[in-house]
C-alpha cells in the first residue's frame, strides 16, 4: 500500500493510468444514464403527440358539419289550421287559451316533412325519381322540428318562401366527408343510390355546403337526429359539479389541512387520521361511486344522474388531493416566517392567517386546480350516480337530470353510428382537453403572478 | 461609504464609555431568572440559570456553540414554547411577574418583550405593513394617523426611516440584510415593548451592516432593556454593560461587561476569552 502512495515520477504514472482506466467506465454509466433518461422523455413525449395526433387528425373534420340550404315554402294546402287565436277574439282569458292551445296541437299534428320534401323536391332537378322515404333520409330528422318552431314563432309565415339551412343527416355527412368507402355495394350503404346520387347533385348545385359546427356547442344530446347532437348539457352539467366541487372541496380541505398541521396535538390519532387520507388518495374512483351512490342516493335521497351527486362524489375524491397539498405547503414555509409572527405576539391563529395561508396561497390555488381539473375528467364513479343516463335538456340546476363532458364522450364512443360519431368524440375530447388545457394555464398563471408578488 | 466607516469609528469610541461599572450595578433590576432548566425531550439543555438583567441596559450573552444562551433568551418570551417537546422550569420574573404563570396570556407577554431574530425575517408585505403588523394586531392605533405616526417614529428609532420614506409600500424583502435587520427592530419597537431580546442579530450581517446596528443598540438602550445573544465577543465587548458567559448549558460567570473581559474569575471564561475554547 505504501507503494501506491508513493510520490516517485513512476508511481504517480502508474495512479494516473488506473484513474484513467476507471474513467472509461464512469463516463460510460454517466452516458447510459443520459440516454436512458433521454429515451425516456422521448417516448413519453411520443405517446402524448401519438394522443394528440390521433385526436386531432379524427377530432378536427368532426367540426365541420354539412348543410343544406333550402327555400322552404310554408304552404297554406299543407298547413291548414288556419290564423293564429288572437286575444281580442276572445271574452274570456280561459276561452283563448283553449283555443289557442288547440292550434298549436293542430300545428303540432301536422305533417311538416311534407314541407321538407317540397322544398327537398324544389332544390332536386326537374322530374328526379325518388321516393319520399329516400328523400327525408338526406336531412337531419329535426329539420320539421325546426320548420315547425319557424311557423309558431312567426304564423304570418304562411304561404311565404324563406331560405332555411337545415344540418344533413349524420349518413348523408358521412357520404359527403367520405367517412364511408364509396365502393361499398347498396346493401352495404345506408344511404339508396338515389338519395346518394342526389346528395352529390345537391353537392353540385350548392344546396349542400360545409360549415362550423355549431351545433357541437349549441346543442344538447340527441339519439333521434344524431347530427343535431351537442355536448352544452354536458358540458353545463360539467360546469355545475366544477362549482360544487370548488364551493365544498376548498374550504374544507384547507380548513382540514390547516387544523391537521397547525393546531392538532400531535398524537396516535392524528397519526392515523393522516395515514387514512394519504390512502384515501389512492382509493380507486369507482368506489367513490359506490359510496355516492349508497350515501347520497340511497340514504339522503338525492336525486340520481344530478350535478350534487356528482359533485358531491367529485368533492370527496378531490379532498384528500387538496389536503395533502396544502400540508405540504404549509410544511414547506419557514420557521422564520412563524417565528417572525409569534415574536411580535401574534396568536396562533393569527400567525396562520395574516402570514403562513398568505404565503401557501399560490400552492394551494395550484394543487386545487389540479385537482378539480383531475376531477372533471372522472367517469368511472359518475357512471355509478347514474349519470350516463341519456339527458337531452341542459341542467338550470344542480338537482336536474344531467350529464358530464367524460360521460358524453363515453356515451358518444357507444354509439351505433360510428362513422359519424367517432369523430364527433374525438371532438368532444378536443373539448374537454381544451377545458382541462385552459384550466392548467390558469394554475401556472396564477402561480407565477402570486409568487411574482409575494 | 466614506461616511459609514467614519460613523464605525465613531461609534466604537463611544460605546462603553457611556456607562461606568458603578452606575450599571445600580441599575434596576427588570427581569429575573432563578433555577431555570430546559428539557427538549431526554436532552437537558440548560441547568439551572439564575440571572438578573438590568433595566435600560444591554445585557449580552456570550459562550461557544450549543452552550444554551439562545435557549436560555427563548425562554425569556416563551418562544421555546411553540418547540415540541421543549420543557422549562425554575422562574423568570418580569417586574416582579413570573412570565411561567398560567394565568398569563403569551400573547401579552411577547407584547411586552419583542424579539429579533439571527437572520432577518421581515413578513412577505410592504414595508409600512411590517412594522404597522404588531400596533394592529394589538389595538394600539386608534387611527389612520396614529398608525402611520407609529410606523414613521419606529422606523425612525430604527435609524432607517430616511432611506426607506419614499418606498414604504415595497416589499421589505427586497432590503438589504442589514436594512432588513433594522426593519425587524422597528417592527418590534412599534409594539412600545419594554424588553427587546436579540438573538445574534448581526450574525448575518456584513460588518457595516453590523456597525450601525450596534450603534442603533447603543440608543436604544436609552429606552429599552435590551438582550442581546453574541458569538462575537468584540460585539458583546462594544454594546454590552453586563455579560453573561454560558458554557455546556451552564452559566459559568456574569457580571459588569469590563470586569469580565479584564479580570475574568473562571478558568473557562478566561479560557474563551482567549480563544482557547468555542
């Protein structure tokens, strides 16, 4: 040994060669390291542009829809029920109601895909040979109801022409953006040859044109005319469970995350209480669902498929997420800072409140927008509440029949039709990941203009 | 620069000659401390203290590392009451109060004894609100103006008002350390309390930072009982009237700041004073 560590010229040639041996071999595990790190990065980075790709290519031509631009001509033949009531035809405020209620169901009864197919007919060259059944499968089923709406809005209407766009029907858009081989033979097409020749001579002539699909954000859901479906019910049912978990997640667990590490004596039973929320985190949504669903409908007797249920269950699986982020960050404020407030005789509470939440604020905003926007993207345990249920109304409140933006797109993947509703939900996705995008931005610009200021 | 180094000389001149060892014995007593113990858990960390400090006076603790004279000031406004599992006994009276009372309300106490730290910590807020925090919270501005009278007459006292008058709404973070320090003393001057503890509070500092707070420490004793935690025994030397030399948790010696460092009477004060141990 003492060899080794003698200072000759020899000597220290020979440590020099050893070191230099043994370097090889450390700048070889440092250079596997990096690009074991590196490829790491670079396959998650490839899995979420796969994602994206994948979503965006389906996602983006769901957002254009195609219409037809009809002249419809509100004919007085067809729709014979005459004027509507007027008030001062009547004595009595019960004897126009009456009447009036019995024009609209005479409104109501009428036929109007006869209109339809007049104005369909109207557009359709001279003498083209189609049956009337083949004809009203090139329009969404809810143009008459559309056409209808025109009239009792507006009964002065009658015998009058108007252009009116209505949406195509979900096979005639299908035809038209080739979602469906061409070649397929007639059995195998949902469109007859004739309705499918004459899309592409209204594709001619102008009749049909492409356009924003508004409907996707004005609409609610639709079975009947899956055209016309649109994510507004879903997404303001989303939007309701958003604000109840807010309201009810944030207070109570910063309250509960301020007791558990400020005030709470230190014992066996805090130990354990603490223990159970760091597990509570990791319990499997769906039995979040179970709970709500025995809990809140079983027992309290809530409404199933409502925003409070669905909130509820939400608030309680985000809690334990904002708990521990707010421990953290209270962990995580210097002793100085407490030391600070205390020396100038503020209570305990005080030094809490005027000094420790203050500075934990931008964490805490932080970990809830994290949480809530981890929170809307659940299904599993909203499934479990009854909200996969079919609503095609939008939510006034938190006690109506609702659904969420997940669900919707779940329910959406379902569907029959999928040539034409996979793009819509991979649209919807684009949706929902726009919302969680936009609320991520929220968190970072929050965070850094707090942090900027304290 | 120029004139803060002539203000450094000056001071040390100064300090110290103000005070002969006669007047200070005749001082009277503010606070004291008769048996005192602190237990963190198993480990002792102070055996059985008893000291008297003296009214309008700097009282400086001096000693090596871990010696207990940090632990010993905590006690002095229960701070190591918010230490788990720290343990105190024996007295500490304030005029004649003992501070250990039940009866007594923390809150009062540190009201009454203000504290400033080894390194500066002023609040994450304007300057004005750090020092308006302590009159705030314990209700002693009836008023807007009284408030901002208050806050301009700590700084003030603090020596640092004119460098700070034109930004008393910016973070006073974003002082220098020694201005933060001294921010840190108005904060606590603003209370009115009648004992200010300072934990080694130029540790932090550089050494013209540490001169004009020494010097601050030297007017402030005019007004305030003041004691003060030094690992330097220069500083202890220049702003203190009475030292207290702490050893192994022990107070090994205390007495008039001259006699001391001149004519120290145990081996292990002499030892440190000579640089032997520490």
């Amino acid at each position: 040994m003492t060899d080794t560590l003698s200072n000759t010229h020899s000597a220290s040639l020979e440590r020099t060669k050893l070191i230099r041996a043994g370097l090889r071999r450390r700048h070889m595990s440092e250079a596997i390291f990096r690009g074991l790190g590196l490829a790491a990065i670079i396959l998650a980075l490839g899995f979420v542009a796969l994602l994206f790709t994948d979503v965006f290519r389906k996602g983006i031509p769901a957002f254009t829809q195609s219409n037809l631009h009809l002249a419809v001509t509100f004919d007085p033949t067809v729709i014979d029920v005459g004027p509507a009531p007027a008030r001062a035809d009547f004595t009595s405020e019960a004897e126009y109601n009456a009447a009036s209620l019995k024009w609209q169901r005479d409104v109501a009864l009428l036929n109007w895909n006869t209109i339809i197919e007049q104005s369909m007919r109207a557009a359709a060259p001279a003498g083209y040979e189609i049956d009337t059944r083949a004809l009203l499968t090139i329009p969404e089923t809810d143009a008459r109801h559309r056409v209808r709406a025109m009239f009792v809005e507006n009964p002065a209407l009658l015998g009058q022409t108007v252009d009116v766009d209505v949406l195509a029907s979900a096979n005639a858009t299908n035809w038209i953006k080739g979602n469906i081989n061409r070649d397929l033979s007639d059995a195998q097409q949902q469109l007859s040859p004739q309705a499918r020749t004459l899309i592409d001579t209204f594709e001619a002539n102008g009749t049909v044109s492409n356009g924003f699909a508004w409907s996707i954000f004005t609409n609610v859901d639709s079975r009947a005319a899956p055209a016309s479906a649109g994510l507004l019910g879903a997404f303001v049912g989303t939007l309701w469970m958003m604000l109840i978990v807010v309201i009810l997640a944030v207070p109570i667990g910063v309250a509960a995350a301020v007791y558990l590490e400020e005030f709470a004596p230190k014992s066996r039973l805090t130990d354990f209480i603490e223990v159970n929320i760091n597990n509570l985190a990791a319990v499997p949504s769906i039995v979040f669902g179970l709970l709500g669903a025995a809990a809140f409908i079983n027992y309290m007797h809530l409404p199933i498929s409502a925003p409070i249920v669905g909130g509820l269950v939400l608030t309680l699986m985000t809690l334990p997420t904002i708990i521990i982020a707010t421990r953290g960050a209270l962990l995580g404020v210097s002793p100085a800072l407490r030391q600070a407030a205390l020396g100038m005789g503020a209570s305990k509470t005080q030094m809490v409140f005027h000094h420790v939440l203050p500075v934990t604020f931008p964490s805490i905003l932080t970990a809830t927008i994290l949480g809530v926007a981890h929170a809307l993207g659940e299904t599993a345990p909203l499934l479990l509440i009854g909200m996969k249920a079919f609503v095609a109304s939008v939510p006034t409140t938190p006690f109506d029949q609702a659904t969420a933006l997940p669900v919707q797109i779940y329910l959406w993947q379902g569907n029959e039709n999928r040539n034409f509703f996979e793009p819509r939900t991979a649209a919807a996705i684009m949706v929902l990941l726009a919302v969680m995008i936009l609320l991520n931005g929220v968190a970072i610009y929050l965070r850094s203009r707090l942090e900027k200021r304290a | 620069m120029d004139m803060v180094a002539g203000k450094v000389k000056m001071t040390q001149q100064s300090v110290n000659s103000a005070m002969n060892p006669t007047d200070m014995l005749e001082r009277p007593i503010r606070l004291t401390a008769k048996d005192v113990t602190v237990h963190y858990g198993q480990k002792q960390a102070l055996h059985g203290i008893s000291i008297q400090i003296p009214d309008r006076a700097v009282t400086s603790f001096i000693g090596p590392s871990g010696c207990g004279k940090s632990t010993f000031l905590r006690c002095i406004n229960r701070m190591n009451d918010t230490i788990e599992g720290a343990k105190v006994g024996g007295t500490i009276k304030l005029d004649g109060e003992d501070i250990y009372d039940p009866a007594l309300d923390v809150v009062e106490l540190r009201a009454r004894i203000g504290m400033v730290f080894q390194k500066p910590n002023p609040f994450p807020k304007s300057i004005y609100e750090n020092v308006a925090y302590g009159p705030k919270i314990h209700g002693l501005a009836r008023s807007k103006t009284d408030l901002d009278e208050i806050v301009v007459s700590s700084l003030r006292k603090a020596g640092l008002f004119e460098e700070v008058k034109d930004r008393l709404n910016e973070p006073g973070t974003g002082l220098s350390g020694g201005q933060q320090q001294r921010l840190c003393i108005a904060r606590a001057i603003a209370v009115g309390p009648e004992v200010i503890l300072m934990d080694e509070p130029c540790s932090a500092l550089d050494p013209i930072a540490t001169a004009i707070i020494e010097e601050l420490i030297d007017e402030l004793r005019e007004n305030y009982t003041i004691v003060i935690v030094t690992h330097s025994m220069q500083q202890a030397a220049r702003v203190s009237q009475k030292t207290a030399f702490f050893h192994l948790g022990n107070l090994i010696e205390e007495g008039v700041t001259e006699d001391i460092f001149t004519n120290p009477v145990s081996k292990q004060t002499q030892d440190y004073i000579m640089g032997r141990i520490g």
